[in-house]
C-alpha cells in the first residue's frame, strides 16, 4: 500500500517537472522569434584577429583567391576620407552564392557582417561600414561548398572605429 | 536618438529582378567610444536583420560592431512582381527590435 502510494508520488513529480521545464523553454522564449539572438555568433564577431574569425565562422577550410569577385571599397575606390562610414559594393558572377563575409583586418573586432543568401537573393549587395585605420579589406564567398575571399587596401583620413 | 527618425526602404522591380533598399535608424555605438563627460559609451549595435518576401525568408545579415551608424543595405531579389511584400526585421544586442514594411513597385 505504502509502495503503492510512493510510486504515485513519483509519477506526480516526475510529470511536474517535465511540465514546468517545458514551460520554462515556452517562457524564455526559445520558441518565439527571439531565437533571432541566439543564432548571433558572438564568438566569430567578438574574435580580435582574422583568423580567430573565420575560424569561428566557418572552421578550417581553404580559401582561393579569386579575382572574378568584385568587391568595391570606398568611394573613390581604396579611399575613404571617412572611416565611420565607408560604403562597400560586392558583386560577383558566381552561382549558388550561401554566404558573403566582410571582414576589415585592423579594426578591433574584424568580422565586419556576414550575409546569410538564399537562392532567392543575389548579388550586388551594397552596405556601409566602419574602418579604423588605413587596412586591407576581405570579402568571402561560400558558393557551392568553396571559399572565394578578395582583398582590398583602403587608405582612411579620420578611423572611424570609435 | 533614432526614435524620432523612422527606418526606410525601397522596393523597386527593375530588369526583372527586385532592388531592394534599406536604411535604418539606429546609433550603432561600438562600446569603445566616450561621450562628452569621457565616459565610455556602452555597446549598442544592430545584431540581425532578415528580410522577408511575401512570408518566405531570403535573406539573413549577421552585423558587427563595424556596420556604420544609420546602416544602409542594397541588395536584389531573383524575380517578383510588383505587388510583393518585402519586410525586414532587426534586433539589436539589448533587445530592440524593429520591422520595416513595403510593396514592390
């Protein structure tokens, strides 16, 4: 009888508390589009060298230089008078383009963005970024399973990292 | 600062694909830079944005601190018609999100 009772209890608990860890997840919003902050990689953006970041982001992997991307910095290309604020173009003939990475080596914290593409978008993509000091400038293309990366030197007037 | 001032974007199909244009509104603070009373200000960066075509997700950016203030993006979308609804959402690494809707014209 006693037995009987204990197991009981121990049904009783047990479903408590996959009850309440269950509503712990709904709670702390793993289910809602919160999650869009969990998916931030902090380790590759919060990386200090280049290669710490890449390492982060996409592991070890070989990288070709490719010419056939073209990626614009600063405008008149390769100089800025202002750092803070810079605008990039990349532009590239490549297909089935996954992911573009802008990295700027001297800044504090390199990885500068990193696009995640669908086949439903395509490139040219233009945006605006922050240099710190005259710096080589890197874009990465991950197009069918390979690794692109270009290079570009921008001299700056005033760092714009602050 | 950036409450008052609204996110902007642009939709446009051209050549048969869509432009899209973003501009949104936001200080960008870094975390390394002082304000006036040489204090240092703390870090407030746009962290991810995606952008939506008609419910279907396209497009997902990952920023850094290093993405200028006001961040500007252009991008294409493969094909469209006029009529589609482009969003984009964001969120910041404090919490603030923001949505941004249009059509294609």
């Amino acid at each position: 009888m006693m037995e009987d009772l204990n197991r009981q209890r121990r049904k009783v608990l047990k479903g408590a508390i996959s009850a309440s860890t269950l509503a712990l997840v709904a709670t702390s919003g793993l289910l809602l589009p919160q999650q869009l902050l969990a998916h931030w990689p902090s380790d590759a953006f919060n990386a200090e060298t280049v290669e710490d970041a890449l390492l982060a982001l996409l592991g070890k992997a070989d990288i070709a230089d490719d010419s056939a991307l073209q990626f614009k910095v600063g405008a008149p290309p390769s100089y800025a008078i202002n750092g803070a604020s810079v605008p990039i173009q990349i532009q590239s003939d490549l297909t089935n383009i996954e992911r573009v990475i802008v990295l700027v080596e001297k800044n504090p914290l390199p990885l500068v963005m990193s696009l995640e593409m669908t086949s439903a978008c395509k490139l040219p993509f233009k945006s605006m970024i922050k240099i710190a000091e005259d710096s080589p400038v890197m874009a990465i293309i991950r197009a069918n399973g390979k690794l692109y990366k270009t290079t570009r030197f921008v001299e700056v007037d005033i760092g714009g990292c602050a | 600062m950036g409450l008052s001032e609204k996110d902007r974007i642009r939709a446009k199909l051209k050549a048969g694909d869509t432009t899209v244009r973003v501009l949104l509104s936001h200080p960008m603070h870094t975390g390394r830079a002082k304000n006036d009373a040489d204090k240092l200000i703390p870090a407030e960066f746009i962290q991810d944005i995606r952008c939506w075509r008609n419910s279907e997700e396209v497009l997902s950016i990952k920023c850094g601190t290093a993405t200028a203030r006001n961040p500007y993006f252009s991008f294409h979308l493969v094909g469209g018609q006029q009529g589609d609804q482009i969003a984009i959402r964001w969120v910041d690494n404090l919490g603030a999100k923001g949505t941004v809707e249009t059509t294609v014209i």
